[in-house]
C-alpha cells in the first residue's frame, strides 16, 4: 500500500515506524522544518543540546516510549535523573516528589487529611477501573473521599492551574486517575536532547525506504471514486491508497470536511487548550536549592502555571554555562498572552522571579525565546469516552490519531506512540481484508 501520514510528531513517526517495518510504502508531510512535533526544540549558538520548545520528559513508566526505543535500538540514550520538585505554600517550597515528601507537605494538614490523602493516592495507584470514574468531576470526587481541605489545597489549584477557571470543575476524575495511576517522580530526557532523538527517528524512517517531507503544509485531502486519496500539499497532488492524520481535530475538519456531519461535529466539539511557553538563558542559576520544577498556584498571583529550571535536570555544560529557565501556561487562545509582544511577557514575567531567588537580577537573562501554540492540553468532560472521535473514520481509507483521542490519558509523547502504533496496525488490518 502507498500511505500518507500527515504530521512527523512522535505518533505520525511511530505510525511510519510500524507501517515501513510491514513493507509498505510511506511519506511523511510536515508542515514544520524538522521532525518531532510540539517536542521540537531549538539550540543556540555554544548548545551541545537542543531545548523544547514546549517542556517535554518522559516517566520511567512510559512503557511504549521505552518499547519504540527499543526497537529502535537506541534506549541505551535515554537517561532518568532524579531532579527535585516543589510545592508552594504560604509563602515558601517544599519538596514534593515523593510519598514521604508528598505526606510531609505542610498544606496537607496534620492528622485525617493526610490518612485520607494517603489512602485516595493508593486506591487510585491500584485500580483500573476507571470507567465510572468518568462519570463524576474531580471536585465532586475529590471533596466526597479526600475531604473539602485537601481538595483546596492540593488539587482545586492544580485544576485551576491546568484548565483555568473556565474548566477547572468540569474536568472529570478519569483523567486525574490516569496522572496518578500511571507516573512515576523519576523523569527522562535523550541524549542531546529531544530534538536529537526527532532527528535520530527521522534518520532511521529514511533509512528504512520512508519519505519525509519537510516544510510541506497539507492543505486538503479528496476522496477518489477509485477509493483513493488525493494529498494536496506545496509538493503538488500525490495519490495514497491510505491517509493517516495526526493534526488537530478542528486542522482534522478543515482538511476533510466531506467526513459524515456528526464525525466532523465530533471533531468540533472537542474541547482544547493552547500553550504560551517562555524560555529564557540565564547567566546565574536561579534556584539556591537546585530545584527543577516548581508547581505554582494561580491564587499565589505568580502569572504562569509552572517554572521549570531545565538546568537543574541536565547539566548546564550541555548549553555552554546558560541556565535554561521554562516559564509556561496552558490558556484559551483567547487569552491576551496570545496577543501580548515577547518584551510585553518578559515585562510580565520578570518580578516573579525574584521570588524564587531574592538576588534575581533583570541582566542575568542572556536571551529569551516565546512559543505559542493553539492546541496543546485536551480538555476531559464527563463521559469523554463517548464523545472520542473513532481512529478509523467513517471514510474509507482515512485514518486520524492525536492527543485528543489518547483519553484515559493525558497528552505526552509516550501515548502519541501508542496510537500512532494503533493506526497503523488498524492500517495494515484492513488492507488485509
């Protein structure tokens, strides 16, 4: 079979992977100039290492990333630092990326709380029955078994923080279920950076017979009376006898809009958050303590969800001495930080700093760089499971696999792979039919 897959993310790559290894014939359309997604990074000049773009690592759980690998062969460039994380509370931080630490955690309380919290962490780490679970909200679930206060405290400003205050009760408690369930304190990144493992998957599509093509933005997809598809991009029309999108679900409608009405509904109805990431080179560690990830509350007037000093995880001698600092948020595209200047944010987000670090100085940026992007964090309602549009479509021969759909899950390169590995054995099924 001849087969477009449109998108050379981690789950357009796993999909090709899979597809090539069962001899058939593959092209990659990508809009952007190299692989890798929304985990593409950059390196600056005196880089031995690429940063992302928007923040990436993996959990030592990330069973399907571990798998790809590999099968890639090339695990043995994964490395699982311990890095520290922190809590804010009153004022100051506390470590938070453990049991012991997460049982020591001030805002916890003292006494019920903390048997409470313990227990509701253990049932949610041992079930799998989370079916039901999609059924009820985070804070109805919350409030009921883990207590009013240890829902204030520990998980109000997380969804506040995650889905703003637009979403924050409506998110159902599959999808902390799953956050819970499945990841581990200890975190991974690749060798040089997850840029170069983009470049190093490429490479080996190529190697294997695949065609990527960069640059090259998909404009439409038509159907053919032969059963086929047209593949409409800057390189011309191609036919494919199969098409695999991993695109947005609203770039999803807009590229195949002949798809039956309440498909394209679907697609439409899904809710979403876009991504506002600041990365700044700093001269001088900002974090004392050696901190790595810093969850901030909203309510604490810090103006972004999470800081994360990149540094204090990999090495700063991989960036030539920089200190690299992630400042990020997950916002409706609405929001005015989607119109605000790259001088107008940094003027936003500068002060803060000085509250991780007293001694914090405007002149120990180096150089900033500002990200956006529209689709970035699926929003789960109750029962999401039912409104998940279907892998295979209802069109012939068209196939779509993102974010959107990877749902108990959260978004992440671990569960792109695992769909992307799904399409393309539901690919390779039915062209045996």
């Amino acid at each position: 079979m001849k087969i477009a897959i449109l998108g050379a993310g981690y789950g357009g790559m796993a999909a090709a992977f899979d597809l090539l290894r069962a001899g058939q014939d593959v092209t990659v359309f990508e809009s952007a100039e190299a692989a890798g997604g929304l985990a593409a990074g950059f390196k600056a000049p005196g880089w031995d290492w690429s940063v992302e773009r928007f923040y990436h690592h993996w959990f030592q759980s990330d069973a399907h990333m571990l798998r790809l690998m590999d099968d890639l062969g090339l695990r043995r460039k994964m490395i699982f630092p311990r890095p520290k994380t922190v809590m804010y509370h009153r004022g100051k931080f506390y470590p938070f990326d453990s049991i012991p630490a997460a049982l020591m955690y001030p805002g916890l309380g003292w006494g019920v709380n903390k048997i409470r919290f313990g227990l509701v962490g253990l049932y949610l780490r041992l079930t799998n029955n989370w079916q039901p679970l999609e059924q009820t909200t985070v804070e109805a679930w919350m409030r009921k078994w883990a207590g009013d206060s240890v829902y204030r405290e520990m998980w109000e400003p997380m969804l506040v923080g995650k889905f703003g205050e637009r979403y924050a009760q409506q998110v159902n408690m599959a999808w902390m279920w799953a956050r819970l369930h499945a990841r581990t304190t200890r975190l991974g990144t690749y060798q040089g950076g997850f840029q170069a493992f983009s470049d190093d998957f490429a490479a080996h599509l190529r190697g294997m017979g695949g065609k990527i093509l960069f640059s090259t933005p998909v404009t439409a997809l038509q159907s053919e009376a032969d059963g086929s598809w047209t593949v409409r991009s800057a390189a011309g029309d191609q036919r494919f006898d199969r098409v695999l999108s991993t695109t947005s679900p609203g770039w999803m409608a807009r590229l195949a809009p002949q798809l039956p009405e309440d498909y394209l509904k679907g697609l439409l109805e899904l809710k979403h958050l876009g991504a506002v990431v600041m990365v700044l080179a700093l001269r001088r560690q900002l974090s004392p303590q050696g901190y790595y990830w810093y969850n901030l509350p909203k309510s604490a007037g810090f103006p972004y969800l999470a800081l994360v000093e990149h540094t204090n995880f990999v090495s700063p001698e991989h960036f030539g001495g920089d200190h690299i600092l992630y400042m990020g948020d997950y916002l409706e595209t609405d929001h005015a930080y989607f119109q605000m200047s790259q001088e107008e944010l940094l003027e936003r987000f500068l002060p803060s700093l000085a509250r991780i670090n007293p001694d914090f100085q405007p002149d120990w940026v180096r150089q900033s760089w500002l990200f956006r992007t529209p689709y970035a964090q699926p929003v789960p309602l109750l029962n999401h499971s039912r409104h998940i549009p279907a892998v295979r479509t209802p069109l012939n021969g068209l196939y779509f696999a993102s974010m959107s759909q990877v749902y108990p899950w959260d978004r992440g390169t671990n569960f792109a792979v695992e769909i992307g590995r799904r399409a393309a054995e539901m690919i390779l099924t039915d062209g045996q039919v």
